[in-house]
C-alpha cells in the first residue's frame, strides 16, 4: 500500500509568512505589469476582427503583413497558430472606430481578399479555418458581464459558507478565493495570455475548486473543533490541514494529469484555458493552506466567535480554558446611547 | 441483502436510462436535394448529442436593428418582425438545422451548423422583405391543366411515386375535414366536386390532394421536394395556365397521423403589395370571441385596395411572405379600404398575433446589423473534437493510473463508478438536448479529474478510521459518513459558481458551465451511492475480511 504524508505533521501556519511573502512576490511585479500594460483582451471584449487561416505552404507572418499591408489594413496583429502554417490575424477595435457598429464583418472581407490577391484564389493556397467580427456594443456587455460572474459568484459563495459553516469561515474562504483570482490574473500577464470569455470560464472554474478546496480544509476544521476541546485554534488548523493532506495531494495529482493532458494535446484554441486551469489548481490548493488557514485564525482572533473559538486561539498552545470572554459589542451599543 | 439487490436495481436502472438515451436514433435532418439543390429532410442514425458550432463548423450571427439612420422606437417590436421574415426563409439556408432565435429584449441570434458561405447567409437574412395579397386560383385552372401537365410529364419518362392506398385514405378524410369548415360562408363551390381523378396516378397529380378553398392543394410533407422539383421544370411551367403562379404555404396540416404542405395556385399580379400597409394589430373580439387582426392602409393603398377587392368579393385572397402564403387565405366578403379586418374565427389569438407580425413585417421592414460574427470551418471542428479526444483519453488514462496504484482494488471500483461517471455525464447532456462544445469537451476532461475527488475523500476516511483500530465494515460506514459533509459542501459551491457561469456566459461557455453542472451531479451519484454499493457487496462475500485493500 502506498501513502503519501500519512501521519504528517508539519507546522504549515508556522510558514504563513514566507508564503505571504511568496504570494506578493508574484502578485505585485504581475500587477505592476497589469496596471501599465493592461491585460491581452481577445476581440470577444475588445470588439474587433479575428481569421485563423492556413496557408498551402507555410507562407510565414511576414508575407502575410505585406499582404495586408498592401490592402491597407494596418494594426492588424499576426500570429502563428499552432501548425506551421496555421496564422490568426486580429484587429482589434480602436476607440476611434468604436462607433461604427457592424464595421468589423467588413474587415474580415478586406482581410480575404488581401489574401487572396497576394497568395492566390483560396481553396488552393489558403483556406479560411475561422472567423469572428465581433462589434464594440457586444465587447462592451462581454466586459460588464464577466465582472458581473466573478460579483455573483463571490456573493453566492459567501452566502453559502456563511448558512453551512459560519461568516467567518466564509469570509476567509472568499478572500483566499479573491487572493487566487490576482494570483491567476499575474500569471496571465506573466505569459501574456490572450483573456477570451473561456479563459474567463476558466477563472470561474477556479473560484469553485479553490473555494472547494478550502471546504475540505474548513469541514476538518469544523469536525476537530468538536472533537479537541482543549486544543486551541492554530494547532486545529495544523492538526486539519495535515489531516487532509494526502487528499490534496491525490486530487491535485488528479485535476492536475487532466489539465496537463489539455495544455498538451487539446490544440491551440483550448491551450489558454488548459494553462489558466493547470495553475489554478495549483493556487487554489496553496491558498487553501497558506492563505484560507491564517486568515480564519486572524478574523477568529479579530472577531472572536461566541463559542469561545476566538478565545482558544488567543490562548498560548496546552493553557487551561479560561471563562469566555463577555461578548463583543455590548459596550459599543452602551457608548452609543451615551451620545 | 435486500439493500444490495435494490441498489444494484437502481443503478441498473439508471445506466439503463443512461445507455438508451445515448442509442442512435433516427433524427430528422434538413439536407440539400443532390438533384434538385433544395432541401428536405431525412431522417439519419446518430448520437442523439447536439454539438456546437464549435465542434462541427457553421455561422453564428447576432443581428440587432439598424438604429444608425435615426432611433427605432420599438426595437422588440421591429426584432420579433425581423424573426418572423427571417424564419420564413429558413429554407433557404443550406444547413441541417438553423437557429434563429430571439437573445434578451432586440437581438437576433442566427445559428447555421454547416453553413459555409458567409456572405450568402447574410444576404437571406439582410434582404428586406416582400408582402403581398393575391387572389387564388378561383377559376381552379390550374387542376384543368394537371391531365395536361401529367401527360406531359409521362411523355418525358416521369412515373407516378404515390401510392393508391395513401390517396383513398385521404379522400375519406377529407369527407369529415368538409364538414368541420362548414362555418366558413364563402365556401369554394368546388371544394365538394369529385376529388378521384385528381388522385388517378399522374406523376404530378397523384401527389395533390384538393384542399378545402380554390386553389390550394395539399402535399404529404415528404414529398414536397419532389412536387416542387416536378413543378420548376421548364415543360410543367409552360403547361401552367397564363396568369398563374404555385406558392407553397408555411402551414403544416396533420390529417391522420400524416402531415401535409400546402401548395397554392395564386395570380401572378399582386392586388396590393407591402409598401401601403401601414400597421396591423391582433385583437379579440369580446362580442363574438373571435380572434381578429385588424390592418390599416395608406391613402393610396386603400384606393387600390378598395378597386381590387370590389372586384373579388367572395374570393380567396393569400397573403404572401417572401414568396410563402402565410396561414389560410381569407375570403373577401366586401369591398374593403383604407381599413379592413382579417377574421380568423375561433383560432387562438396567438394566430392572430402571428398574422398581424407577418403584415407589419412586409409594412415596416427592420434594417438589421450585424454585431457579431463567427464562422468556423468544418475541419478545424473536426481537429478540436479529434485534439480534445485525445487529451480526454490521455487525461482519463492518467487519472485511472493514479486511482489503481494508490488505492489498489478500491481504487478499481473508483475507476469502475468513473466509467459510469461518463456514461451519466453524455446521457445527461443528450437526454435534456444540451450542446456539446469545444469548452464543454474539456469542462469534460476536466471534470473527470475533479469526479474522483469525492471517491479521493471517501478512501482517505477509510483509512483514517482503519488507523484508529476500527473493523473493515465500521470503517467503511464511518468513512462515508464523515465524508460525506465535505462532498456534498464542496460540490454544492462548484455548482453555484458553474451556475452563474451559465446565467451570464454565451454559447461555448454555457455549455462548459453545462457540462461541469451535470458531470457534478453524475459524480455525486457515482462516487457515493455506487461505490457504496461495490462496497456492500464486496463486505458481503467477504464477511470476515480483516484488511481492505485501499
């Protein structure tokens, strides 16, 4: 029988700050980058123009700019897709032709027949694989809706934890969450991933497993605090987190050979997705340690619970339980009906 | 024991259920004629799986009113119009099964699975559309002429395909279809005439039945193709009496269990076109409950109109679409101006409404745009459905390698319930008529990763439990039991997110929030209810087993 960190017991709230530290060290270069350069928004938001074409011989991007160069179509991003002679040529949609709807299905033609003139009649020596004239009114309601998701879905979540579990838990569920999306969001800036609604999809997707992961971790948490009375709240976390750990290795090692199969072999127009998915894994199960974990034993500690679980984690480790603390806020509402 | 056999039974059930919904079975395609270049349907064997446009190729249009020419103050209006025009000329889109369909409050989604011509498609939809009244066949010459056309047609070496079975059947039918139209005042006198040597086996005439008003002939649905190739030869077309032209309806009548096409014999010359209808609107009346829709005409129409109609009191007047009558010509009962009123009898005020959009739709024709366009080629759909395959098989291969080492025999009843998994998840997308696209296929992938996590769960339980000294069967029972707050908390989250991802996505990624919706709650069934179930039975053969391999 094989087991993996059966009987662990490392001390991972002990590393809590070098994984802070780690985390900035990703997140705020990816977020410097992001603020000044923006992220790579495919036409879905941007509104604009894409054709994916493949060419008899591989013609290379050059031949293909001088092409529609020659037709006047400039700003026109050309990209080789895939196959050696597979290209995607995008035009994105300025600011200043953002008004003109419906201008978008006209470059496609533009586009063809450039190509046309240049490397000769189509199904010959080129044939058009695809094609997507999306207009800036669509690209606009794509943009408000995708923030839209992500809103909902945090609010949902947060919903649910807090009837299922506690606010608590659910808070530092969301904000481990939250932190996962800036991670995923450096990673795309880092290898300049183009942002398509099913790299969106693929954000989304991560909320629900991190969120699921940090369950896992919090159901532990829940079932040990029952049980270990004395124990205070930093060694139940602990005590939790290595109780599951063989769990997270095994479903990491799971999603993970499935994704990594998708990075490799599911071609290029799902690779985006595939890579923002392999990492998302990756954060979702990190954040469930190293930021889910910590955070509920500071918002325990800030917001002591009326259980008495805020005070067993002030408490230093193996000290004999106290009373429980008077509860919070009585004193506010006094103060209050002073002034 | 009992237990076991109940399981076993709803399993059995269920992977029943599963496996009949995925059986080929016979689904009706519209395909082109090779002969003739029309469409028509067939029926063909397949995976009753949608996919998307994706995954086979095909043109996506999202189409809203033209507003840069000044605002159009009712676009829910103008789109349901634009709907209807578009959808009467569906079949003149070359594809199997077109979607046209209304997005939000004034946008038009066109879908055209196979479609490869771009610029056609767009020239169908943008054209604008043509209304037009025009009297029926009264003088019924075209059925003088069908011996004429059916000689004429036997000289040319063309044989009868229908079948005197199917035409006596029809007859008799049609004695109880008179008297149910009894209520109509002007009554094609005609309609009552002898119906048999229409039947007699000409080529032509054999697939027309009489129908109830001069001038129009039903045509069993599947033989439309074929009464319309016959029709649009050069030989048939001379035959056709001067003056006459054949529309087909957009009606399909069921008259016992076979379902017919309409087909018209109208005057070539419109009596008013379009262009002088002003508005039309669907009313019912309170005093006779009949559904109405009342039209109004410009000036000038309504001087056409009121010359042309005093000179056919009493006769049929069809209202042409794009070249397809529209619904059952109304008869003429006075002469008629500015103003006049349709009456449909007891017909659902539905009909109505439907008739009043199709006036108004030739009245104000709605100037659409395009906002956004997708064509994807046949074979790049091929190389994702064959790309992601591959990745799936890979991706499973590994997981299923995992699974068998680390937890040995019970890993194999994981690896047994995943195949099931899969079965549940295909059912489940086949069985409610979702589509499967490229970002469904990997959410498929995907998901088969994140399906043994409960099992993952589960086992890791067992062991704990077997750690703190426990027997096999408690351990077993504990495990599922602790485990089960963590699945059932942790699938519930993934779903809400998967929900909301369908609530706001498009197309591609609906049907990836689809596929992860419905692979989550097959993987709840699989990985609690039917490991369980290995489980029982497994512990049964085994009562005194001392160790369990997990």
């Amino acid at each position: 029988m094989i087991r993996l960190f059966a009987n662990a017991n490392y001390d991972f709230i002990k590393w809590r700050r070098w994984a802070y530290g780690l985390t900035a060290a990703i997140i705020i270069p990816g977020f410097a980058l992001f603020l000044v350069r923006g992220l790579n928004y495919s036409i879905e938001f941007t509104g604009g123009t894409l054709i994916q074409v493949q060419t008899a011989e591989p013609v290379g991007p050059d031949r293909i700019r001088s092409a529609l160069d020659a037709a006047g179509i400039r700003d026109a991003e050309i990209q080789q897709f895939g196959a050696a002679n597979e290209y995607v040529i995008r035009a994105r949609l300025g600011r200043a032709d953002a008004a003109v709807e419906g201008s978008t299905e006209t470059t496609a033609a533009a586009v063809d027949s450039a190509l046309a003139r240049t490397l000769g009649p189509a199904p010959e020596h080129y044939k058009i694989l695809r094609t997507e004239a999306v207009g800036p009114k669509v690209g606009r309601e794509l943009q408000g809706k995708a923030f839209l998701a992500i809103f909902f879905s945090f609010i949902v979540t947060l919903v649910y934890l807090a009837v299922r579990f506690e606010w608590r838990f659910g808070l530092a569920a969301v904000l481990a969450t939250f932190h996962d999306i800036l991670t995923t969001i450096a990673f795309i800036r880092y290898l300049d991933l183009e942002v398509s609604l099913v790299v969106v999809g693929a954000v989304l997707t991560m909320v629900g497993y991190s969120l699921n992961d940090t369950i896992i971790i919090f159901d532990r948490v829940r079932e040990n605090l029952r049980k270990f009375r004395r124990q205070n709240l930093y060694e139940i976390l602990n005590l939790s987190i290595n109780e599951t750990l063989p769990r997270s290795v095994l479903t990491h090692g799971t999603t993970m050979a499935t994704t990594v199969a998708l990075v490799l072999l599911a071609g290029e127009v799902l690779r985006p997705f595939a890579l923002v998915m392999t990492f998302a894994i990756f954060t979702g199960t990190f954040s469930s340690i190293y930021i889910a974990a910590p955070l509920l034993m500071y918002i325990e500690k800030r917001w002591p619970g009326e259980d008495a679980r805020g005070a067993r984690a002030l408490r230093p480790p193996g000290s004999v339980p106290l009373n429980p603390p008077p509860p919070s806020g009585s004193p506010e509402v006094r103060s209050k009906a002073a002034v | 024991m009992r237990t076991i056999r109940s399981r076993l039974i709803a399993i059995g059930g269920l992977l029943a259920l599963a496996v009949w919904q995925l059986i080929p079975t016979d689904v009706t395609q519209r395909v082109r004629d090779a002969t003739t270049g029309r469409m028509k349907d067939t029926t063909i064997r397949r995976v009753p799986i949608n996919l998307g446009l994706d995954l086979q190729g095909g043109i996506h249009l999202a189409l809203e009113v033209d507003q840069s020419k000044g605002p159009v103050p009712d676009c829910a209006d103008a789109i349901q119009r634009a709907e209807k025009v578009v959808r009467t000329r569906i079949d003149e889109f070359g594809t199997s099964e077109p979607v046209v369909q209304i997005q939000g409050r004034c946008r038009l989604i066109v879908e055209l699975a196979g479609e490869k011509d771009p610029a056609r498609a767009k020239g169908i939809i943008q054209r604008t559309a043509f209304l037009e009244f025009r009297i029926t066949d009264m003088k019924n010459l075209f059925r003088d002429a069908l011996p004429e056309i059916d000689k004429a047609l036997q000289r040319a070496g063309v044989r009868a395909s229908g079948q005197g079975a199917a035409a006596a059947s029809v007859t008799q039918l049609f004695g109880t279809d008179t008297g149910k139209a009894k209520g109509k005042p002007a009554k094609g006198k005609a309609a009552a005439k002898d119906t048999t040597d229409l039947n007699a086996p000409g080529p032509l005439s054999s697939l027309l039945f009489q129908g109830q008003v001069n001038g129009e002939y039903l045509v069993p649905e599947e033989q439309v193709p074929v009464a319309e190739s016959l029709l649009a030869r050069p030989d048939v077309q001379r035959l056709i009496p001067r003056g006459l032209e054949l529309k087909l309806g957009t009606e399909v009548l069921s008259r016992a269990g076979r379902s017919y096409r309409t087909l018209y014999a109208v005057e070539d010359r419109p009596i008013i076109t379009g262009e002088y209808l002003q508005d039309a609107k669907a009313t019912r009346d309170p005093l006779t409950n009949q559904s109405v829709v009342n039209f109004v005409l410009s000036r000038r129409g309504g001087r056409i109109f009121e010359r042309e109609t005093g000179r056919h009191v009493q006769d049929y007047m069809a209202i042409i679409l794009d070249g397809r009558v529209q619904g059952q010509p109304p008869v003429i009962k006075s002469q008629i101006g500015q103003r006049g009123q349709i009456e449909l009898g007891a017909k659902p005020l539905q009909d109505a409404q439907d008739l009043a959009l199709v006036l108004k739709a030739g009245a104000l024709p709605a100037p659409l745009t395009i906002i956004e366009e997708r064509t994807i080629g046949p074979s790049l759909g091929q190389d994702s459905i064959r790309d992601g395959i591959h990745a799936g098989i890979v991706g499973v291969a590994l997981v299923v390698l995992i699974m068998v080492v680390y937890y040995r025999l019970s890993g194999v009843l994981a690896v047994a319930a995943l195949a099931l998994y899969v079965v549940f998840t295909l059912a489940g997308l086949a069985g409610f008529g979702f589509t499967l696209t490229l970002p469904g296929l990997a959410g498929l992938v995907l998901s088969v990763g994140i399906a043994v996590d409960a099992n993952v769960l589960i086992f890791e339980r067992i062991r704990e439990e077997l750690q703190h000294g426990k027997l096999v069967r408690t351990a077993v029972d504990e495990g599922f039991k602790h485990a089960m707050s963590a699945i059932i908390d942790s699938n519930v989250s993934t779903a809400l997110t998967a929900f909301i991802l369908y609530l706001v996505g498009t197309g591609p990624v609906q049907g990836f929030a689809i596929t992860l919706i419905i692979g989550i709650a097959a993987s709840m069934i699989t990985a609690i209810f039917v490991v369980r179930t290995f489980y029982m039975i497994w512990l049964d053969r085994r009562p005194d087993m001392a160790t369990l391999s997990v």
